[in-house]
C-alpha cells in the first residue's frame, strides 16, 4: 500500500478556469498535492462538451454530461448525443434544485427523470444535485428506479437523508461543506456512512474547504476534505485515500474502461 495519500476528486468543475488560461496548471497542482483522478462534471451541452474535451487530452481525467436543474429548459436532447463519448463514465450532474428554482419543477421533475433513463440506457453511473428537494428527489428515483451506480453529490443533509439515499443503494460524496464550522448535521452524516459508500469531492470552484473557504476552490483541495473525514471518523488518512479511491472506481465502473 501506498505510503503517501492518493485522491480521486470524483466531482470537479475544471472548465471554465482551463479554457480561459489554455493551462492545465490546475490539474498540476492536484497531481501534486496527491489526486491521482479527476471527474469533470457537466451541467448543459457545452460545459459536457468542454469536459469531454479536457478527459481526451489527460489519461487522469474523466467526464459526464449532464443537465443541472438550473439548465432544465434547454432540453434532454442537448445533451444525449454526448453520452457515447469513450471517456465519459456518468449522467449528471442532473436533479432537482428548489433553492433557486431557476428552472421550474414542472420542466425539472420530467429532465430528471430521462437523464434516469439515459443513463440505465448506456449503462452508466448517475450523478445527483439535489437542494430543497428531498422528498421529490426520492420520488423521481424511486419512480423510475435508480440506476446500479448512483451518486450523491456533495450530499448536504443529515443523518435521516443519509440512511434514506443508503436505503436505496446510493454512495454518498462528501464536498468541502463538512469543515464549516455550521455542519454538524452533515459531519454526523460522515460518521454513520459506511465505509465502502462514501467518496469525496471538490466540487471546485465551489465550496472551497476551510481554511480557504470564500475563495476559489479547486482539485489539489480534495485532500483537505478527505483528510478532515479521515480524522473525524479515526482512519489513517493514506488508508482513507486509498478506500475512497477504490470506491469512485465501483461508483464509476466505466473509468476501469
């Protein structure tokens, strides 16, 4: 086993900072600091296409396509094609998001539903974006049926959401939320996930972890959450890095391809 930690950052937002620089300094800087895979994450036809593009240029790197329920309006269909890409390994990030409700529920139940479908079609793992919507969240999933590799990403409730989303089969991936000083509903959450269910992520450039909370986050802190879990639920930190790795490669089959 490795003596030094290695991190998957199984949900990152890479796009915009790489095309804008035309440098892959970000991912540099991970590799760096220990993150041995990156998922870039798309949220509508172009940031799917960008992350698409990123993977193809970086053996480390993977994506999905996907449709944020801020972006339900757009259409399913924009971005559909995209799911046969060889280095993508998810659907998502898709769900329902009531906090802002910049797309109406009744556009975003429906887009949700078929990125379900979508994702069951081409046989890939399904990554979730669920804010003040639990109850319809479940609903959906238990609907259509969830697909065999479903992630929640950057999981923000409690002990009671845990156990339900467990309940029905899902991996649980922890964001840079889990060090705010506010979160203990969310740091229980961290203790009672089994082991082989939990992931981390960055969710960069969102979120960053405490201490550089308030500014942009980014994949070289991926180790930041993943140690502070680590320490809270008394693992070895190389030990953690080396089960939540193993763990976004059952989560993400598809990267074993």
């Amino acid at each position: 086993m490795s003596t030094v930690a290695q991190w998957t950052d199984t949900h990152c937002h890479t796009q915009e900072q790489m095309v804008e620089t035309g440098s892959d300094e970000l991912l540099q800087r991970a590799r760096e600091a220990g993150v041995q895979r990156f998922i870039v994450i798309g949220t509508d036809a172009s940031t799917s296409t960008q992350a698409i593009e990123i993977a193809a240029e970086h053996n480390d790197v993977w994506a999905t396509v996907g449709l944020h329920p801020h972006d339900a309006t757009k259409g399913v269909h924009t971005i559909a094609p995209l799911a046969t890409s060889p280095r993508v390994v998810g659907i998502g990030e898709c769900g329902l998001d009531y906090y802002y409700e910049n797309s109406p529920r009744d556009i975003q139940i429906p887009a949700f539903a078929e990125q379900i479908a979508l994702a069951k079609e081409h046989n890939l793992s399904l990554v979730i974006h669920t804010r003040d919507a639990w109850d319809d969240t479940f609903n959906v999933l238990d609907s259509e049926g969830m697909p065999e590799n479903t992630i929640i990403h950057c999981f923000s409730g409690g002990p009671e959401e845990a156990k339900q989303c467990l309940d029905r089969g899902a991996y649980l991936s922890f964001s840079g939320i889990v060090t705010f000083k506010n979160a203990a509903d969310l740091r229980e959450a961290a203790l009672m996930c089994p082991t082989d269910r939990l992931l981390i992520e960055t969710d960069s450039p969102f979120l960053a972890p405490v201490p550089h909370r308030g500014r942009p986050n980014e994949p070289a802190h991926v180790g930041i959450v993943g140690t502070f879990i680590a320490d809270l639920r008394g693992h070895d930190v190389v030990d953690f890095s080396s089960i939540t790795s193993a763990n976004a490669l059952r989560a993400f089959p598809r990267i074993h391809s």
